[in-house]
C-alpha cells in the first residue's frame, strides 16, 4: 500500500504517518525528518536544506526528488510506503508518478488532513521535538509520560526553529500557494482522500483506518 500524506504544516501528517506505518508494517518516509536528521549530521544537504527551512521556504526540487525516489526504490519499500511532506510542488508530484510508471506501479491513496489556519498556529507553538530521535510531542493534545523529556529515548524536548509564530504564517503562506495545488491533482487521480484533522488524535486515525482497511 503506497500513501502519501497531504495537509497544512502541523496538521497531523506526521502524527498520522508514524501510527500508519505501525499498524500496517510500512516505513515513514518523512522529507522533513530525513532533512533534520542531515542538519543534525552537518551534511552538505543539511546546510544547503537549513537556509530554506529556517525562512519557512520549500527546499529546492531538485534537493527533494532524487533522496525520495532513491528511498522508495530500496527492499523495504517493496510492499508500501507512507510518505510525509513529500510531494510538496506539482512538479515534486510529476517527478514521482514518472519514476513510478517507470517501476509499473502507481499510488493507491493520497490522504489529506484537513485542519484550518487558525487552529494551526495554536497546535505549533505547543508542539514539542526530540532533540535526539526527532519523535514529536504537544504541550496539551500529546503529552510526554515526565515534562520536557523523550518517552522514547529519554533526551531533552525542543521547540523546533521553524514553529516559531511567524515562521508558522509564513509555512502557512507557502503551503497555500506550492501544495495546495496537489489537492486537485490527486482529486484529478481518483486517489484523494480527505480526513477532518481538527478532531481527536485517535479519532482521526481511525478515519484514516475506514479508509485504507483493517
Ligand atoms: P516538515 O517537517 O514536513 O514540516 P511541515 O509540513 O511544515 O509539517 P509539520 O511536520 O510541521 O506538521 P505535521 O503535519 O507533520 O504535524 P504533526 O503530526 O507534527 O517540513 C519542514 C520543512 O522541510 C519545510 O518547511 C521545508 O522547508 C522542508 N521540506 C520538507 N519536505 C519538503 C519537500 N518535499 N519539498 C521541499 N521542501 C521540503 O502535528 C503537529 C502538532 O499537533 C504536534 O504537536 C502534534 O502532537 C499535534 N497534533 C497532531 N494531530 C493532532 C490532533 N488531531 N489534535 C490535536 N493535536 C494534534
Ligand atoms: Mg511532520
């Protein structure tokens, strides 16, 4: 099963992507994730990545495209991938149904979470990351098990550079004119679906399990 994930920076995609890859043994593919893990490394794509993202701006396609396809051609993507902050652009969407159609294989879902403006900027400035594994958090809506600590490998919470208030309207900004687009695009596919992301965690996600089957 091959999924991708759409929405608005911190409308779940994440949250979600990581509880799809669990229940149905398939690996997150996260470009943001895969981008910090580079920063934190101090690699050549990580300095080149952090210029963008610190502004709020989309990496370059042609930074994108390449590590994503790469990725998905590897053993443990041969029964499905969920894939999280990729595509982003039409031509980042183009780019990967060619390299698909080169494999005979195409996309069974693109699952969008929907969640206005004006519940994002609240749900970032709580929103909490690990420093060491990257694993994310909320103050209020997703709370670690000891204050300011990883439940999953015990290192400090962090709030992330780019979730600062008026990073987030510009991500905001970009999301409507670069990504929105693919809403159209995956409606045109036959494969659009599309989730309430304003309500519970768990309630999202078993919109999400409705859709894609026990
Ligand atoms: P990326 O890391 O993908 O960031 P993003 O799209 O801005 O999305 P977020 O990770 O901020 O949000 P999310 O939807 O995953 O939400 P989450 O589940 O964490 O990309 C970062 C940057 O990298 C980009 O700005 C760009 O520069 C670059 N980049 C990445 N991919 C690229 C590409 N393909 N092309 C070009 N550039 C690229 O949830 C948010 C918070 O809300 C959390 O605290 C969570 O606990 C909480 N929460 C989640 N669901 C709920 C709920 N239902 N109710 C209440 N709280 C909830
Ligand atoms: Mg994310």
């Amino acid at each position: 099963m091959k999924i991708i994930m759409l929405g608005a920076p911190g409308a779940g995609k994440g949250t979600q992507a990581k509880k799809i890859a669990a229940k149905y043994n398939i690996p997150h593919i996260s470009t943001g994730d895969i981008f910090r893990a580079n920063i934190k490394n101090g690699t050549e794509l990580g300095k080149k990545a952090k210029t963008y993202m610190d502004q709020g701006l989309l990496v370059p396609d042609e930074l994108v495209v390449d590590l994503v396809v790469d990725r998905v051609n590897q053993e443990d993507c041969k029964d499905g991938y969920v894939l999280d902050g990729f595509p982003r652009t039409i031509p980042q969407a183009e780019a990967l149904d060619k390299a698909l159609g080169d494999m005979g294989q195409k996309m069974d879902y693109a699952i969008d979470v929907n969640v206005p403006d004006e519940n994002i900027v609240r749900r970032m400035s709580g929103r909490r990351a690990c420093v060491g594994c990257g694993a994310t958090y909320h103050l209020v809506y997703a709370p670690t098990k000891e204050e300011g600590i990883c439940d999953v490998c015990g290192k400090e919470l962090i709030l992330r550079d780019d979730d600062k208030p008026e990073t987030v309207q510009k991500r905001l900004n970009v999301y409507h004119e670069q990504t929105q687009p693919l809403i159209d695009y995956y409606a045109k596919a036959g494969i659009l679906r599309e989730v309430d992301g304003t309500i519970d965690i768990e309630d999202v996600f078993k919109a999400v399990t409705d859709i894609l089957g026990a």
